[in-house]
C-alpha cells in the first residue's frame, strides 16, 4: 500500500526531500507473485533515476526503502544493481530478507524465492544500511535479520540495526509512547532516518 508510508514522506518532504512512493503488485488485489513485485520495483526505480533530475535531484543521493515486502523489494532491487545503479542508501523497516523461508507466502516455489531472497545474494553490493526492527515481530523473524546485517558487515558492508524491544511488525507507526523507554516508534524512526 503506497499510503502506508504516507506520514514518513510528508515528514522528510517538508524537510527538503523529494520523495516518491511507488506501488506494486501483490497476489491479494492483482493475482500476481514476488518476482512480478520485484519487476514492479525495478520499473518504479528506473523511473526515479530517469526523472529525478526534473526535481533538481541527483542520482547518487537517491535513498531507497519500505517496509515488511517493500522493504525486501527495496532491499533486493539495490543488490541486484551493477555498482554505478545503486542507491546512495536503503532505509528498511522490518524487511523479509529470507523470502526462501515464506516462499508459501510469495506464490513461488523454493527455488525461485531463493533469486530474489537478499539473504542469499553476495553482499558486495549492499549499500549503506539501515534496519528497524521489532524484536518480537512475528512475521519476519529478529534473528533473520540479526544474521542478515552480520553477515554484511563481515563482507565489510555497513549495516545497522536498530532493534525496539518488545516490538511487532509495524511498530513505527505507532506514535503511542513506550511504557519503559519513554520512546515513541514513529518520531524515533524518522529522527533516526
């Protein structure tokens, strides 16, 4: 949904970005599977870079991010990308970075799932990064991306994670105060993108 993010981009707009929210496939409104998602990411960021210059924007500070299956499309569009294509960054939200592991979720079979599951890509490619992340998310698992973001930053790729305690999937919208840190997740992760 490319209003799920709606807030975040009136934010970092008003800051003096320039922001643009994609949409793409899924299986519930359009029938399709990951890898049509995937195309449609692609396409959403090779139209970004052919017509960012008509908002004054540069093609090496383009970030890229989402959240949940948009963060695993922004994650695994910057992996697949020769070097000079990258994105400056990726800002992610609680990414599925083993797809391999929900390939029953995707529409696709094990071996399919495993070209486009970031976790078993090279990490060379892998731009600054960095993840939110609720430790007791439910759908995509902490560990996943604990091993993940280790595993990048043994290949010498920076990759930060920012863990909430306590939290579930899509906790970043939530402008409700945590209880024992005194932390709300939606200023948070904005202050910290």
């Amino acid at each position: 949904n490319i209003w799920a993010f709606e807030r975040q981009a009136r934010e970092l707009a008003a800051d003096g970005h320039t922001v643009i929210l994609p949409d793409y496939r899924v299986s519930c409104r359009d029938g399709t599977n990951a890898t049509d998602s995937v195309v449609d990411a692609n396409a959403a960021y090779n139209w970004v870079r052919a017509h960012l210059a008509e908002w004054s924007g540069d093609n090496q500070r383009i970030v890229i991010g989402g959240g949940s299956a948009g963060g695993h499309l922004a994650l695994i569009t910057a992996m697949k990308r020769p070097r000079s294509e990258r994105p400056a960054a990726l800002l992610l939200f609680n990414p599925a970075v083993d797809i391999v592991s929900v390939a029953s979720w995707t529409g696709l079979e094990p071996r399919e799932a495993a070209i486009i599951s970031p976790a078993l890509q090279p990490v060379g490619t892998l731009p600054p990064t960095i993840i939110f992340h609720g430790t007791k998310d439910s759908k995509v698992p902490i560990g996943d991306v604990r091993t993940f973001c280790t595993s990048a930053r043994v290949g010498g790729r920076n990759c930060e994670l920012i863990e909430y305690e306590g939290k579930e999937h899509g906790f970043f919208h939530s402008e409700r105060r945590d209880a024992k840190t005194g932390i709300m997740p939606f200023a948070d992760t904005l202050a910290r993108s």
